[in-house]
C-alpha cells in the first residue's frame, strides 16, 4: 500500500504484545528504538499497520517528530487517488472527514484561540476548534444528504431491475485480484483496470449472454482488503449493496499471489459482515498462465491449496483464457439456484449434526429454539430435501408443468399458486 501511494519504505519494526500499547500503541522501549533509527534510515514518515486512536497519533508525533499515519490514513488516501467519479469522491470525503474529526485537535496549530465576538460572527469564547468541528459536522451532513441522493437514485434503478427477470452476478474478491480486467474481456467495457490497490471504487454493470444466450447483469465492485476500516465500509454502502443484489457472486483469487490462502479468507470475512455470504459462489482462479506447468494441469489440488473448492474455474482475464469455461459455471451454479426452494422444520437438540448439514447445504435466515429443538427458516435445494424430511414442517414447492401429473397440474391451474406439503 506505501508503494502505491508513491511512499519509499526504508525500514521496519514489530512487535508481539499482547495489545495495543494504550498511549503510544507500541511500548516505550519500542519508541525509543524507533527514534534512534530516524539518525540512520533518515526517513520523514512512519507508518503504522493498525488503527491509531488519536492520542496514540499525538504522542507518537510527539515522541517521533515525524507525521504518523495509521492503516485507516492510508487506505484513503488510496482511495482519495482513486475515486473517478462524483459519487466516489463523496464517499472518500465522508470517511476522510469522519475519520479527522476527533483528530482535529492535533491537526491545527490555531486551535486555541477564541473567536471574536459580533453580528454574523462566532459566538464570544467559541475556539477554533470549535468552529472547525462545527464545519466539518455540517460538511458531514451536507455529503450524508448528497448520498441519500444518489443511493434512492440507485435504489430506483434497482426496482426497476428487479421487476426485470434478469439475474444479478457481482465480481467480488481481494483488491487487484483482477475483477475489473475480468469485466473488461468479457464485455469489451472500459472500466479502468490497473495493477494497483483499489483502482476500482464505483459498481460497474454490463450485460453478458451466458453460452445458452441467457442475459445477466455483470457487476464489478470494490476490491476487499484485510482489516477494512469500517467507516469505508459504510462510506462506500452504494458499492457494497450490488452485492446484496447479486443472484450468484463470481470470487475472483489471484492464484499466484503469495497470500492467496489469506486473501481468501478476508473476502469470506467481508462477505460474512455484510450478511450475504448464503450467495452460491463461482471460484475464479485467475492468472493461472503464470503457474507451473505442472500446476496448471492440476487445478483441483492448487484449489485446494488456496483454500477454495476442488471444482473452482481456471482463468486469465488478461488472456481470455477458459472465459466460457466460467460463464457456463455461472450458468448452472444460476440453474442450481432456481432450485432452493422455502422451508420451515424442527430438528431436536440430539441431531445437531443435521443443523450444522443445513447451514452447509442449505441458507438460513432465521433459527429458533424451544424445547422442540432448533427451528429452522431457510431455504433448501429440491435435491437436499430428502435428507431433512423428518424434521421438516412446512415445505412450499412450485413444481413445474412437467413435473406435476396431469390432474395436480389442472388443481393448480383453478388455485392460481403452488402446492404446500407437509
């Protein structure tokens, strides 16, 4: 992230406590050690991979001499770099200017003055830094405000989308894992795609015809990173909220990263916080042109390896390489989807195995307990029904013409609506 804020990083230093120092974030003999490198590395700025409070920054300013910047700061300023339109700026201001405002007091050296009195003025004995806060609060409300704006434009576009029966794919995954080029080859768009953190901040969405000529929405998004701040989580709400829309989620890992395992892991994190990690998920392992031949020729065990199931897609975005080899994954993991149908049931306290086989095969959006057992509300694929039908006590199921015998189908017919079996 230094490097690609355009910062030289010429030194580094650790530390194992069992937490955050609560004055200097690392401990005093750790200070010290930090200073005296200053005379060797002569470096003008430390960087701090954690999140500062900001007597933390001050005293460490203090201590050091030198501007302190924590985890949070420069995140956005990558983010600040990379915002392209009005909306993403907002956004960066917003968690920029949440993020300064208990700093202010160590960001102005004019904060303790008293402001002058009079008609149109600030009021006698209002600080500086009064005054500033009071400017920064209201330039908070003035960009909540715009953004309101701009997410029940979004919100209409969206409705307007749902009435449409097209399904949703969002491009989720670790920043620079290749989603925009991944976009770009599939729909010739133009969606600037940069080997740098975060060079996407704004949602994307292009048609795509899957291999049976099917429509669906394409959407690129915000790339995830490990401990994101959750101010830009929640700045950055329009872009997390594609992928509350999305029927399935394309997770793209750059396979040949170092840390892939890890990336991984912190995009299931993400997607777990924001409560749609039920989706069906597509593994993309893109980059595989840069693998060993070996390991090309097998990609279940490089699946395996980066902790993603066996039967995950091998790609190049770059290259166009085994494109339609993904869109048909897409394509049947969406028919797979078609098939999850509501259910309701009670399984007792002594078979919790068969509540940890319905988190795992099935999604749950709401569970109970009694002295029944753990009851269920979910949904669960035709295919996996049997297994849970002794505990099931309410299954509703819109069977399909062909599916139906004649006599059921002419029942429906009259009704109007599916069947509900016990």
């Amino acid at each position: 992230m230094a490097e690609t804020v355009d910062v030289e990083v010429v030194g580094s230093v650790s530390q194992k406590l069992k937490a955050p120092h609560p004055a200097t974030y690392v401990g005093k003999g750790k200070v010290e050690e930090i200073k005296k490198l200053k005379e060797s590395l002569e470096y003008t700025l430390v960087m701090v991979d954690g999140e500062l409070s900001p007597a933390q920054q001050r005293n460490l300013e203090t201590a050091l001499e030198v501007k302190i910047i924590d985890r949070t700061a420069l995140i956005l300023d990558v983010f600040a770099r990379r915002a392209q339109t009005h909306e993403g700026r907002l956004q960066v201001e917003l968690a920029q200017l949440q993020y300064r405002l208990p700093r202010l007091t160590r960001m102005w050296t004019h904060l303790s003055r008293q402001g002058v009195g009079g008609v149109g003025l600030r009021g006698p004995g209002e600080t500086q830094l009064e005054a500033d806060r009071r400017e920064a609060q209201k330039r908070i409300s003035y960009i909540k405000d715009q953004l309101a704006h701009v997410h029940a434009h979004r919100e209409r576009y969206r409705e307007r989308r749902r009435q449409t029966p097209i399904a949703v794919v969002s491009l989720v995954g670790y920043t620079n894992a290749g989603k925009s080029t991944l976009l770009n080859t599939i729909t010739g768009a133009d969606v600037l795609a940069e080997d740098k953190l975060f060079a996407t901040l704004d949602p994307t969405t292009r048609r795509v015809a899957l291999p049976s000529g099917r429509e669906v929405l394409l959407t690129d998004t915000v790339g995830f990173i490990n401990n994101l701040p959750t101010l830009l989580i929640a700045a950055f709400r329009a872009t997390l909220e594609e992928i509350s829309e999305a029927t399935v989620l394309v997770h793209v890992v750059d396979v040949v990263h170092p840390n892939a395992a890890e990336q991984v892991h912190t995009v299931n994190t993400t997607l777990e916080d924001l409560a749609v990690d039920g989706r069906p998920v597509v593994y993309a392992l893109n980059k595989i042109d840069r693998l060993p031949d070996g390991e090309r020729d097998n990609l279940p065990e490089v699946a395996e390896s980066v902790d993603v199931p066996r039967d995950a897609v091998g790609i190049s975005a770059q290259h166009g390489f085994n494109l339609d080899g993904l869109l048909q994954k897409i394509e049947e993991t969406l028919e797979d989807e078609a098939n999850f149908v509501p259910v309701t049931g009670t399984i007792p306290f002594d078979r919790t195995e068969m509540v940890d086989l319905f988190h795992k095969l099935g999604r749950v959006s709401e569970h109970e307990y009694d002295e029944h057992g753990t009851t269920i509300h979910g949904e669960l694929s035709r295919r996996d029904l049997g297994r849970f039908a002794p505990w099931m006590t309410e299954v509703e199921v819109v069977s399909s013409a062909e599916d139906e015998p004649p006599d059921t189908r002419e029942d429906e017919a009259e009704n109007g609506h599916g069947s509900r079996v016990a």
